[in-house]
C-alpha cells in the first residue's frame, strides 16, 4: 500500500445557522468573527490535517471546525493520512502513553522513529504539492506530527493540535513526549484541552489552551422535538413506541429517517418511555467504568427504590477485532448484570450501537440524551468528556466524576453533580439518588447546565480562540 492523503468531503454549514442557539450578544460577535475571517483569510486555505474521518471525538470536532469555516466563506480542508498497520501500532502505543498507561510494550525508539519517519515522507508529498506558504495547517494529534518540520520549512503557519492529555506525569508519558518532542518543538504553536495538560518543555508563549465544543447543528445535537424522541427510540427498539417521525437531519443536514436497530440486553420487552432514564453513553473502555456505573447502581438497589432504569450504552464491539479492549469491557459487564437476581437485573439494560452508520448513530444517542432524566459521566480519568457537554447541551443534569474536562463543564450543585472520588461507588448512587428523586432540581441543574454550554462549550467559542491564535501568529496580519 502506498500512502497518500486523502480529502475528506464537508459541506459547508452557513453561520447564521449558529446564530440562533447562540446567547443573543454572541451572535452579533460570532457574525464579527465570520467577516474577520473571510478577511484575514481571503486568498489562504486553512488546512486540517488527522489520521481518521470518521468515528471519535477527533472527527466530530473537526467536521464542524470545517463546516463553519467554509460556511464563512474561508477556504478550508481536511485531509487523513495514509498509514502501514505498523505505524498505527505506534501510534496507538503513543496515544496510550500519552494517557499514562504503557499500552502494549513496545519501545518507542530509533526504529519506531524511522517508521514514523517513512510514513510521513509518503504523505508529505501529495500535501507539500498543495499546500501554499501563504496557507495555514492544524495538525492534529500525534499520527501525522511528523509534517510540523516540513511545512515549517516552507515558511507554512502549521500549529499542533493535541486532543489527548493526563495531569499527572509518569514514565508512560515521559517516553511519549520523549518521541514527539522534536517535531512539535517545530510548530507555530501547540494547543490542548486543558492547562493541565501542556508538557513542562512547551514554552508559555507557545502553548494555548482551547477547549473542545459541541455543534448543536450536529446530528447528534440538532433539535429533535419529544415525538421525534420516542419514535427513534421505539424504531431503534430501546423503547416501547410505535409512532412515526423518526426524523433527523444528518451532518450533511439532510432529512433521513431513523431506522437502525439497536441491540438491547436486558428483561422483557422494550422500556415504558414513562420510566425515568440514568444514562450513560461510552465507548466501553474501563475508564469510562460502565461497570462502576451498574455496581453502584444495583448496589444501592436505586431502580427498586427510585422507578428508574439504568440505560449504558456503547458502541456494538461485535466482531470488531482491532478493539479487543472494547468486547471484553463488555463482556464483564454483561457477565455482572447476568448474575444479578431476575428482579434487579431488570433495572437495568446494556445497548450496543451499530456503527455502520454514524448519523444513524449519532441520532440515538441524541434522542437517548434527550430522553433521559439524569446523564452519568462516571470516568475514571477523562479527557474532556464530549458526551457531557452533550448532555448539558439537551438540559440534563449529569452525575460526573470530578476528573478532567468534567469538572471543566459541570460546576457541582450547579449543573449536576461531580463525585469527588472516582472510585466512590456510594456518593457515585447518592447523587444519583438525588437528582431522580429531586425532579425540579434536575430540572433546574438541567437548565443552568444548557446555559453553561451554550456560553462555554459551542462552536463559537473555539472558532473564536483559533481566529485569535491565528491573528496572534501573525496570519493575514
Ligand atoms: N459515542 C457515540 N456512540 C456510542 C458511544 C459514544 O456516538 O455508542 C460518542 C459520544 O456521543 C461522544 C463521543 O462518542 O460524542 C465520545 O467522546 P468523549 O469525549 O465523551 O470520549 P472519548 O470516547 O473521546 O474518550
């Protein structure tokens, strides 16, 4: 396989589209960002450069980073780099790294360089060819680092953007940072989620933080009215409806109709949709603690006592043989809640998502969101956590771990309520003891929640940040 890149195709979103679920001062501001930037960047392509286009946080941000910038008539692009397995393997080593985990146990030395080395040189030519001095590249995270020195050396603006990152330190991400340090020594700058997560080497001067954001055009956060709700969830058999118009616009924002099933374990027929709903959507991977998440809430019996159901839902992992992780995750968690007395067991249902098609996806998740009474995030460690501020977006007050980008989003008493400790499986089922059998607070915490992100946490804010960063580097200056 030769690599190359590829072009990933975005339709271009109109801002004015945004206006409207902006706060009404930031509307006018954001109409002030798109004019600037059509300015700034006249006769400039702002490239984006990843290693997927599909699937993961990663691609969701940067469709919308593309779609709002086209739709503000800058030209902008996104290409994906071409891979051998091998690199991927040490890609996904270094991704582990970078998160404090050792991953396999391979070396990331002089060889592993190499490869990265070989790789980027295949598909630094098909970009090189097109990429102009005068244009600007965000590359994004550790896959494709290695083209930071090449277009710098072309007098190119390229910035890293890394979207992984821990607070702490330990020798995992010593060896991580170790590898990578040369090449984003070489960008114009380097931004991440959080502050905590800058390595000490980055000079102040060229770190920035920008937090992630949501678009709440997004087939996973456009508006979908109640009927909406129940009828993608009865079409997805998760519940008990039979009504039609499971209708959702998609990320190209056609209408299209929802009708993929969902697999659902759980006892008896699909749920009454009068049940209130404790939610949480994850990938299954155990920092996201799907398992904590069922423990606690059998432990402390909180369907018995409360009327509610526990909903976890995850990606199908059926078959996927590159995510062995994922299939065992869940694996256990059906073996707990296949022990659990009949009674109990029924409390509780485990949903896996096909990922075939990720509108599809991303509008059960939506109307999942939408439905439920109280979200949980309860991570272990977490990045940033989009599946919070979706959350909060839809007015759902959310139970989170007080870890990462969570406790960046939710304030505790204000928008839902943080656990302290992560592992605390006891204050994890009392506060979502509280917030179900509390429903004006839930309610209450569930609008400040959707304030919260409509002033922190949508497309706005970021495009903003980088429209600054850019000026800041001197681009259209
Ligand atoms: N997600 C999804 N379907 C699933 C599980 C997760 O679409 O079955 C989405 C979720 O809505 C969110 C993203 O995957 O947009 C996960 O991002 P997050 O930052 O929460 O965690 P990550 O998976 O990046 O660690």
């Amino acid at each position: 396989m030769m690599p190359a890149v590829h072009d990933v195709d975005v339709a271009p979103m109109d801002t004015e589209r945004l206006a409207p679920f902006l706060r009404p001062d930031r509307a006018e501001e954001f109409r002030m960002l798109a004019e600037t930037g059509r300015r700034r960047f006249g006769g400039r392509t702002v490239w984006n450069v990843s290693s997927t286009a599909a699937g993961g946080g990663v691609a969701e941000m940067l469709h919308r980073l593309v779609r709002y910038t086209k739709g503000a008539g800058v030209d902008s692009r996104w290409v994906v780099i071409d891979g051998s397995p091998e690199f991927f393997a040490i890609t996904k080593r270094i991704h582990n790294r970078l998160h404090g985990e050792t991953g396999d146990d391979g070396p990331l030395g002089e060889d592993e360089r190499r490869v990265f080395q070989e790789v980027i040189a295949d598909n630094a030519k098909p970009l090189l060819d097109q990429v102009r001095p005068e244009d600007v590249v965000l590359v994004h995270d550790p896959q494709p680092v290695g083209l930071l020195p090449l277009l710098r050396d072309r007098g190119v603006v390229a910035v890293w953007r890394c979207h992984v990152g821990t607070e702490t330190t330990n020798e995992c991400t010593d060896d991580a940072w170790a590898f990578l340090r040369p090449w984003v020594d070489t960008a114009a700058a380097a931004v991440f989620s959080r502050a905590e997560y800058v390595p000490d080497w980055i000079p102040e001067t060229r770190a920035r933080i920008i937090a992630p954001a949501i678009d709440p055009l997004s087939a996973k956060n456009a508006p979908l009215d109640d009927d909406a709700v129940l009828a993608i969830l009865g079409r997805a058999g998760i519940l008990d409806h039979s009504g039609d118009g499971a209708v959702f616009a998609d990320s190209d924002d056609r209408e299209r109709t929802a009708d993929l099933e969902a697999q659902v374990r759980r006892v008896g027929g699909p749920l009454s949709p009068d049940v209130p709903v404790l939610l949480q959507v994850s990938r299954w991977d155990r920092l996201k603690d799907m398992a904590g998440v069922l423990r606690a809430f059998v432990d402390a019996a909180l369907g018995a006592e409360t009327g509610a159901h526990l909903l976890l839902v995850g990606p199908d992992v059926s078959g996927v043989t590159d995510d062995p992780e994922g299939k065992q995750v869940l694996d256990e968690c059906v073996a707990m809640w296949e022990q659990l007395p009949s009674e109990t067991r029924a409390t509780a249902s485990l949903v896996s998502l096909p990922m075939d098609d990720l509108d599809q996806n991303a509008a059960i998740v939506n109307a999942l969101q939408r439905h439920a009474a109280v979200v949980a995030q309860k991570s272990l460690r977490e990045g940033f956590g989009l599946t919070v501020a979706e959350a909060m977006w839809k007015g759902r007050p959310v139970v989170g771990s007080a870890v990462g980008g969570i406790q960046d989003q939710v304030r505790d008493g204000v928008d839902g309520l943080l656990i302290a400790d992560p592992h605390d499986l006891g204050a994890f089922a009392s506060a979502a003891r509280t917030l179900l059998t509390d429903p004006p607070a839930a309610q209450r915490m569930g609008a400040a929640a959707h304030e919260r992100v409509r002033d922190n946490f949508l497309a706005d804010r970021d495009l903003a940040q980088w429209g600054t960063l850019l000026a800041d580097l001197g681009v259209g200056g």
